[in-house]
C-alpha cells in the first residue's frame, strides 16, 4: 500500500474561529472553517467562471483517504462536513478543480 506523501504549509497559529481561504485558481477560490472542528465544519466554494466538477477529499495524517465527494459548483456554494465519523486528530482537506489541487490541514478536536 502507497502512503500518499502530503506537504503541509502551515502558516502561524489558527485561533479558535480561524477560517482558511485560498485560491484555488483565478475562477475558483475556498474557505474552509472553523478550524480547529468539532462536530462540522464548512467549505465554501466561489467560482467566477462556468460551472465546474470539484471533487473533495479528507486524508488522515498518515495518508489514507477518509472521505470523499464530488460536486458541481455553479457561482457560490457551502457544503457542510460532519465530522462524527472521524476520530480526533489532524486531517488534510483536498480540493480538486481540473488539474489544480489545494490541501489545507483541519484539527478536529
């Protein structure tokens, strides 16, 4: 079994209420928040230019896939995640658009 090799950027310290936003590229940009999670957390997603297939992806830390979903994102969209399946700990969220990906770390606590 491979274990997927996930860099990390982590950039200060995210405080209670944090929110994680970041381009995925010119027409495609996400938040995700709170960070750290308790019970769900939420991914918004703003896509400026046609509607466009997003897959989104939740690895534990060691690199084995947790959860995932595909949706199509039309001009601004939340999706909530619950999180009662997952153990505490440190996870990645993946976001694909076309050939573009965007990891971010969430703690569930």
């Amino acid at each position: 079994m491979k274990i997927k090799l996930l860099i990390l950027f982590v950039i200060g310290v995210l405080g209670a209420n944090a929110q994680v936003s970041e381009e995925v590229s010119k027409e495609l940009s996400a938040k995700i928040y709170p960070n750290p999670v308790r019970e769900k957390f939420f991914i918004e997603l703003v896509n400026t230019g046609l509607s466009k297939n997003v897959e989104v992806n939740i690895y534990n830390f060691v690199g084995k896939k947790e959860f995932s979903e595909k949706h199509q994102v039309h001009y601004k969209q939340k999706y909530e995640v619950s999180t009662d399946k997952l153990i505490k700990g440190i996870y990645i969220v993946e976001i694909k658009y076309s050939d573009k990906i965007l990891r971010k770390k969430i703690v569930i606590k």
